[in-house]
C-alpha cells in the first residue's frame, strides 16, 4: 500500500516535469528523464592514475526534452561507481566525438 502510494506521487512529479518540458526543452535540456525507450548508452574504458576504471559514456536514446547526454563515470576499487560531468548536446554523433576526446585526454596524461 505505502508502495503505491509512492510510485504515484512519483507519476505525478514526472507528469509535472514532462508538462515543463514540453513548455520549454531548452530550459530544461538537462533533464533525467528518459524517452519511451528509457536510457540506452555505449562508452569507452580507460584506467585513471590511480588504477579506477573511467567510463566515457555518452547516451543513443534521447531524453524527454530531445537532448542526448555525455558523462563520466569512475568504477572505484571498492565496486562502487560515480557518474559526473554531465553536458547535453543535440547531436549523438557530438557526444560521441566529445566521448572519445575526454578518453583521449585521459590516455595521454
């Protein structure tokens, strides 16, 4: 019952922010909600000084606002994992490029 009940306030902040998005998608590019498709991602590896795995992900699906996304993501020895530096461009093919960029960058310090 106190499931349900959570899982419907959550549609309904969801169903706000969707009518927000639809108002103005720019303003909201940043957005962590997803298409109907959900969250779909590809990334390339590298190792950081310290022997973490760094991810360079960047997403193939679209959030609600119409924007694709690129992150980072360190895999830390203890099996846990942070993502972070989150930027929003139209483009796939552009977070892509700016993907391989950061791995590049990494691979030559």
């Amino acid at each position: 019952m106190l499931q349900g009940l959570i899982n419907d306030f959550e549609r309904t902040r969801q169903q706000r922010e969707l009518a927000a998005i639809k108002a103005n998608p720019r303003a909201h590019r940043n957005t962590m909600i997803w298409s109907e498709k959900g969250l779909r991602w590809r990334y390339f590896e590298a190792k950081n000084g310290r022997g973490q795995t760094v991810h360079f992900c960047w997403s193939t699906t679209r959030n609600a606002a119409g924007w694709f996304c690129t992150w980072r993501e360190v895999h830390y020895k203890n099996g846990t994992a942070k993502r972070f530096d989150f930027r929003f461009r139209k483009s796939r093919k552009r977070c892509r490029e700016i993907a391989e960029a950061r791995r590049q960058k990494a691979l030559a310090s």
